[in-house]
C-alpha cells in the first residue's frame, strides 16, 4: 500500500479570499495543479491530459492567515490514472477538503493508497440544454495558461465563479442583498468534466443552468464552450448553499430568490 505523500505546504493570503470570506474555489484548483505535478514528478508518473473529471468535497473552511498542507497519492481505479488529493489544516491535521481525479491515460505500474475521504454522489445532468443562459464570456489571456500551455484549472474555475454570481443576480440575489443580508453562496461539492482546452486568445462562453433547488441549498450546471465551434470544453456542477456568513450555516432562500430559481430549473 503506496503511502499518501506532502505535494504542497502554504496558507492561505488574504487576496486570495472571496465575498463569502473564505478561501475561493478557484484557489484551491491552483494549488492542486502544483501538489498534482510535485505527485506525478516524484512517482515518475504519466503527464496528466486534458481530458478526465476531477470530483472535489469542501468539508470544512479555510480563512485567511489559514495554514495548510497538501497530501496526495495514485489511487486504484478500473482504467485510466485515478489520483486523490487532501487538504489538511495544519494546526491540527484535519483534512478539510477532497479532490479525486480520474484521467483518461494508460494504466500506471505504481503501488495504490487506500481513498478514505467522502465519496462523491453521482449526479446527473440535464441532457437538455434548453434553459441555459449565458454567464461568462471573454478570451484566454497569457496569465491564464499552466506550465504546460493548457488553459489553468484555475483560470476557468474562476469563470465558473463568476457565472455562479451572473446566476444569483439572474434570480434577485445581487451583491447588494448579499451584502445587505449577510449572505453567501457557499460551495460544498464541484464535480468538473474535462474534455478539452484553449489555446491563448481564442474565445470561450459559458452558459449556466439550475439543475436542483432546495430550501437552502443550489446546484448550477455551468457549461465553457468555443463559441466558434460550440464544441464543449469543460462542464462544471457547483453544488452549494446560501450561507449566514456571521451565523456560518445555511440560511433559507428568501421566496422571492426561490420563485426566480424555480423558474429557471432545468428538467432532468
């Protein structure tokens, strides 16, 4: 049995928090790009590709001054390159936060760890997409790009944050209520689709749809395509809930929030 091993160690900057006043999601796919090149370099594995879904579990905060570490290590899976990765708060070595990624490459000749964080539910996404409306467009500039060229997992998952705030203004809760109300939109579980990139400069678009709405609780389906193509190039489920950001639990959507969101739920 192949030991987890520390791919990452840092903290969180204040700058790199958002309007829910914790470290944003877009953060975390930055330093899981370098704790997964630190795993790959250290066991000689295979680079990973651009095509795969990487499933991520948000158990607990990380604020700012916040201290953390990351472990990671090759995890046994059917076909293909399965890789786990945890971030553990370093004052007292909880985990607080999951990602498992599966890759579409060959098999890999490597001893396996065992997977003892959250197993992700399976989801499933509106085959319909009828009801999407457009959240996000612009270009892929030079600072958005990885090491290796690619269009950043955190470069586009920023994207997808900003279409989740395109969202909740589409449904009433703007910035000014959020700010007014204490509210924010808190993400628990992402469960992104890879199956291709970017080159820098060339367009893209993201389209967004609600695929569930609960009392307290949300799931978007964000969609990045090349408008020029419409091909898809990476899809995004961002499951979360209206968090009291003084109380830091759910709050219940006002009815006027939940009457516009209802209205814009996509059909399974």
């Amino acid at each position: 049995m192949t030991a987890w091993i520390e791919t990452y160690r840092g903290a969180v900057p204040p700058w790199q928090c958002d309007v829910t006043e914790h470290f944003t999601v877009a953060y975390y796919f930055d330093r899981l790009e370098e704790a997964q090149a630190n795993l790959v370099e250290a066991l000689n594995l295979p680079a990973t590709p651009r095509r795969g879904r990487i499933d991520a579990r948000f158990t607990r905060e990380l604020r700012e001054g916040a201290s953390f570490h990351v472990e990671s290590a090759p995890l046994l899976t059917g076909t293909g390159l399965r890789l786990g990765h945890r971030f553990v708060d370093s004052a007292n070595g909880e985990p607080v936060t999951w990602f498992d990624g599966y890759w579409d490459t060959g098999s890999v000749d490597v001893g396996f760890a065992e997977w003892n964080g959250p197993e992700t539910e399976r989801r499933v996404d509106p085959v319909s997409r009828q009801g999407y409306r457009p959240t996000a467009r612009g270009r892929v500039k030079p600072n958005d790009l990885d090491a290796a060229g690619y269009f950043s997992l955190s470069a586009m998952v920023h994207r997808f944050s900003a279409s989740s705030a395109q969202a909740g203004t589409a449904i009433g809760m703007t910035a000014a209520v959020a700010q007014q109300e204490r509210r924010g939109f808190s993400t628990f579980e992402l469960i992104l689709h890879l199956s291709g990139s970017l080159e820098v400069d060339a367009p893209y678009l993201v389209e967004t749809g609600i695929a569930h709405l609960g009392n307290s609780s949300l799931r978007m389906i964000h969609r990045m395509t090349d408008p020029r193509t419409g091909d898809e190039i990476a899809r995004l489920s961002q499951y979360g809930v209206n968090l009291d950001l003084d109380a830091r639990r759910p709050a219940r959507w006002p009815d006027t929030v939940r009457d516009a969101a209802q209205a814009l739920v996509i059909p399974g």
